[in-house]
C-alpha cells in the first residue's frame, strides 16, 4: 500500500540524510561513525539488488513495489544509483548485457561466477534457479527504468537512469550473439515488464524493433 511504501521510503531517506532513525529497539545514524554513510549506502544498494534476486523471483509484481522505492532514493542519493548498478551488473552481468568470455588463466569455477551463477563448496546452482534468479534481476531493472516516486519533489527532472536505458539494453541485446537459455529469458521478461513503457515512449522504432526480433532475432 502507498502508506507502507512511504513509511519504508521516509526511513531510508531519513537514514541517508543523517537522521536518527529507529530500527530493531536502537537509535541509529549513519553520523555514528566518519564512514557510516558509505558503508549504508552500499549496503542498501546491495539490498535492493538482493530483492530482485529474492523476491521478484517467487513475486514477479514485487518488481514495481520495489523499484517504486529505490527509484525515489536513487533520485535524492545518486550514489545509491551507482552501486545499484554496480551490484546488479555483478550478479547478472545480462543487465549489461554483457556475456563474459573465458579467459585464459581463469579457473572454471570463477568463470561460472562472472556468468552470474553462484558456485557453493564447487557445486554449481541448477540451470533452473539461475534462470529463475536472472529473471527477477532483469524484471527488477525493467520496472525501475519507468517508474518513478510519486510523492517527491523533482517531478520535472528526468529519471536519474530512464527509458532510454532500456531502449539501449534492447538495441545492445540484439546486437549481440545469443546465449542458450538465458538471452531468451531476459529478454522476454525485459519486454514483458516495459515493452509497453517502450512502444508508448518510441512508437514506430518500437514496433520494427519487435518485427526484426520476429523475423531476424528468433530464428537465430
């Protein structure tokens, strides 16, 4: 509901700003210590990056309610922004997009962690629950470049990381070779969440970029 998510936004916000804030019995501030706000806002970033791996996984909606937020932060703390993508482009480097290469001198199991797959004790995660973990990293990123905080105060300013984002993730996407298995994925739940956010945005370039995904793209 709004009033949750402005209750959950104000407290981060307030965070953020240095202000005392209430949280598991305690009064914390991120002036407690000279690199407290570094420290909060790359754990935050890595949180809302965490959320897209967890949540949006088994709550494909959860998308938007979680993008709502972080957007709105991201507007009043860039930085938060910056490490968003960071952690993001980390664990799914398909948000990029981006296909690691193997490079010589590169164990197996560490190239298997550049591809976004996480390797516990040598044993690499099923194709299933990796795809499934893509996915909610990708619905995640696709909410976030068309959604905006509604109750703050820089409406007229553009989107700290909008659509045009997404119009360039879609033409890099196509430009690249597929990959089994995760291109679809990503691709399709990219389009699902914001390919109407895209078509109003970019009409007539929208509709023959779907035409050359159809004829072109698919085949291969």
């Amino acid at each position: 509901a709004g009033s949750q998510l402005r209750e959950i936004f104000d407290k981060i916000n307030n965070l953020l700003s240095g202000k005392p804030v209430q949280t598991g019995g305690r009064t914390i501030s991120v002036t407690q210590h000279p690199q407290g706000l570094d420290f909060v806002y790359y754990k935050l970033a890595e949180k809302f990056v965490n959320q897209g791996e967890e949540e949006v996984t088994s709550h494909r909606d959860a998308a938007f309610t979680i993008a709502v937020v972080a957007s709105g932060i991201w507007e009043m703390h860039p930085r938060v922004g910056d490490l968003f993508l960071a952690h993001l482009h980390k664990k799914c480097p398909y948000a990029v997009p981006f296909y690691p290469a193997l490079k010589k001198g590169t164990s197996m199991e560490e190239y298997q962690r550049m591809l976004g797959y996480q390797v516990i004790d040598s044993k690499v995660e099923e194709q299933d629950r990796f795809l499934k973990r893509m996915s909610g990293l990708i619905r995640l990123y696709a909410a976030l470049i068309q959604v905006r905080w509604p109750y703050g105060n820089k409406q007229g300013a553009p989107h700290p990381h909008g659509l045009r984002y997404g119009w360039r993730w879609l033409a890099q996407m196509l430009n690249m070779e597929p990959l089994a298995d995760v291109t679809a994925t990503v691709l399709y739940d990219f389009l699902e969440v914001c390919g109407n956010a895209l078509m109003k945005q970019y009409q007539g370039q929208f509709w023959k970029m779907m035409v050359l995904i159809r004829e072109q793209y698919m085949p291969r």
